[in-house]
C-alpha cells in the first residue's frame, strides 16, 4: 500500500538546509522528465498532477504559488506549467480579469519589454470558482 501528499510551494521555492540533509541526493526535477522511480511512485506523481490540474478548474489554489503581487503573464506562466499546454494570451487574461479575483496591485514590472502592471489577489484564502469552465 501506497500513501502520497502532496504539497505547493511558491515557485522559486528551495530545500532547506536541514531538511535536505538526511537525504542529500534529494532534487527538483520536471514531472515530464523524471528519474527512475520505485514500485508504483510514477503512477503514484501522475496521479497527483492530474488532481492538481484538475483543482485549477473549480478553485483559485494558484495564490497560494503566487508572490502578494504578480502581473497577468506570470499568472498565466503559472497556469501554463501547472497544465503542461500553452494558453490564450488575450482569451486569459479575459477570464481571469471578469471572475474578480484580481486587484491591481499599483506599480509595473519593469523588464525586457513594455513595462506590465501588478496584480493582487482580493482574498488569500481557498475559494471554489470556475476560472476554466
């Protein structure tokens, strides 16, 4: 018998010190490229992935991987790693913004390109939503 958790962590997260420690060979690693896993840990991780896509559906769990202000595109990056398939840039960015989950947040990122706008979440909690529907 089997029994997985599994956990989010905000992307850019790492291994601390001492948890690492025991386990030294311990790694990230992409869910589409993963080493060779024992009994049945590899249906065990695709389940686990298909309940998270699954989750992106019906709740907004993406703010828990979030930083307190983000713009639109690396909330879709966001969504974009989670369901292994690109996204609508402009059907995205619709859909989110009509669920009012989103404050705009003041200020822009500034980078390679036209600087974009910072967003927040309203409310940091758990909520049940059809952001994919």
């Amino acid at each position: 018998m089997s029994v997985a958790y599994f956990a989010l962590i905000p992307h850019g997260g790492r291994f601390q010190d001492r948890a690492r420690a025991p386990f030294p060979d311990a790694a990230w690693c992409r869910v589409a490229r993963l080493p060779p896993l024992a009994y049945d840990h590899r249906a065990v991780v695709r389940t686990a992935l298909a309940r998270l896509r699954a989750k992106l559906a019906y709740t907004n769990l993406v703010y828990t991987l979030l930083p307190p202000s983000f713009t639109l595109g690396e909330l879709q990056e966001m969504y974009e790693a989670i369901l292994g398939r690109g996204l609508d840039r402009r059907n995205f960015r619709k859909k989110i913004l009509s669920l009012g989950l989103l404050a705009g947040a003041g200020g822009v990122r500034r980078g390679p390109h036209r600087p974009a706008a910072l967003y927040a979440f309203r409310r940091r909690r758990p909520m049940m939503i059809e952001i994919l529907a």
